[in-house]
C-alpha cells in the first residue's frame, strides 16, 4: 500500500525570540536558523522514518532542491515533486522561551499545483493507496474528488483552517480528519473539545476523527467509540512540526496494525520526542528511537 502525501514544502526562517513580537515592536533575535519543512513534507518525512512507503508531490522552486534531498534521504519518493518558476514556499517562525511558536507562511510555489499536476500525479495510484492532504497548498478539493474517484483512502489534516474549508470536498470526502482544538472548533461550532466530539460523531457518523490536544494529550473517535492517550511529559524546546510528527506516525501505525490504540501511543511518543528538538522536519524521530 502506498501513502501519496500531497502537500507543502517550506524553507523555514525560524528566529529564537524571549516572547512573541507585538504590533510595531522592534527586537533582536537570540538565534537564526534555516530548516526544511511545511505541513507536507514534515508529514511525508514522519510517515516515511515510521516504515511507511512514502511519495511526495507538491511543487518547489529552483531554490528547492535541498529539500528534494532531504526527502529522498528518507526515502521519500519525489519523482511527483514539480518545479516552477519562482520561490519555493516559506515560513517566518517565532520560537519563544517556552518552546511555543508563531508562524507566517508565503505559499511560493505551493500556490502552483495544478490540476493537471494532480491527474499526472494521480495516475500513478490505484484504489486502496492512501492519500494525505494538508491546508498549504492550492486545488485540494479537486485532488480530493480525483483520489476519491480512484477508490483511495482519504486523510485530511485541516491545518491552517480557513472559513471556507469546513465546506469543500477534501473536508467532505475524507474517511479520516486530523484536527487540532482550533480546527475541530471550526467544524462542529464549540471550543470545548467535550462538546466538540460527541458533534463532530453526530455530524460526520461515517467519519475516523484523530484530535490532538497539546499537554492534554490525543483521541480517536470513530465507529461509536473514543479511544484516549495521554501525552507523555516532557521539556519542550520547539513545538514546530510535532502535530506533523504526530500525524505521520498515527498514520503508518494504523497501516501497520490497524490499531488505533497502539496508533495514539506511537504517534504520542513520537511527538513528545520532536518537541525536545528544534526545528520542524530535523526534529522528528526515526522509529527505533521510540519503539
């Protein structure tokens, strides 16, 4: 079974700073340093260090070729990685005292998938594959309704929420959401999340719901039973990416056993270990550190 994760790929300026910059405020940084990632290479990468069969398509700059590398490294198949002409995408992260971070992204050449990508992309799939989509990049719905149409497997990270996804395709059409407070907020209306997943069952009754909750720890929701995990206690550094690592190794847990319980614990631990490192992409642990 193949996992086609269709997404992102960022060059990321992350900048150590005491607190979080207000309106007007000039400060200098305590730390500068450049690292891959974006929502879907930082997930293909998970995926991949966790044993899964991973391909990789999106679209990078001329400026994007050490991400190519990276991801092939991990044996992360990129033949489905386009370039374009312009940047590759970028993000301007924040990291305070605490480990907790800001992010501005600029899409770059995420903004440049195309339809016709996604069907030269697509053709290389079959019913049974998997495929992961995130929030960064652009034609999600329509990628959705192809994979679809194909009889893959859909996951949907909806990260960043936008006011509009909630409604489209690649929302409405996933057999599994991975969701933060803030994004299952977005969809069933209440930012209690003891509110907010008996709604969201109600709601989407056919749906696999993974929701993550910070220091709260995680839960699966899905053919009428909750299944919960506690996060393991740490010392954070950087919390850039561990929803991504989280997500990547949930994912190939679930190929692996289909266990959502076991699932919950490995991706747990997996997380728990990216935060006590810095940067996105770099930060995630490789299988046997975990296992």
């Amino acid at each position: 079974m193949k996992v086609l994760c269709f997404g992102s790929l960022n060059i990321d300026h992350t900048y150590r700073v005491a607190r979080f910059l207000k309106p007007g405020e000039t400060v200098s940084a305590a730390g500068y340093a450049l690292h891959a990632g974006g929502k879907g290479l930082n997930q293909a990468i998970a995926l991949a260090r966790a044993g899964a069969e991973v391909y990789m398509a999106g679209c990078v700059g001329a400026d994007g070729g050490a991400l190519l590398e990276m991801l092939q490294a991990d044996h992360v198949h990129t033949d489905c990685v386009e370039t374009v002409p312009g940047p590759t995408g970028h993000a301007i992260i924040q990291v305070d005292g605490s480990g907790q971070n800001c992010i501005l992204i600029c899409a770059g050449a995420n903004a440049a998938v195309s339809r016709e990508q996604a069907d030269r992309t697509l053709s290389r799939f079959s019913a049974g594959d998997v495929l992961l989509l995130q929030n960064e990049i652009c034609e999600n719905d329509y990628i959705a309704r192809r994979a679809k149409a194909l009889g893959m497997e859909l996951w949907m990270n909806p990260s960043p929420i936008t006011p509009e996804l909630p409604g489209g395709d690649a929302v409405g059409l996933a057999d599994w959401l991975v969701l933060n407070e803030l994004e299952l907020a977005a969809l069933t209306g209440t930012e209690a999340p003891s509110e907010g997943v008996p709604r969201f069952m109600e709601a989407y009754p056919h749906k696999k719901l993974v929701l993550t909750l910070g220091e709260e720890g995680s839960l699966f929701a899905g053919g009428g039973q909750v299944l919960r995990q506690p996060a393991f206690p740490v010392t954070a550094v950087d919390t850039t990416g561990a929803g991504d690592t989280y997500l990547g190794y949930f994912l190939a847990a679930c190929l692996e056993t289909g266990c959502p319980q076991t699932a919950l614990e490995r991706a747990a631990k997996a997380a728990a270990a990216a935060v006590t490192r810095t940067g996105a992409a770099e930060a995630i642990p490789r299988a046997e550190e975990i296992f």
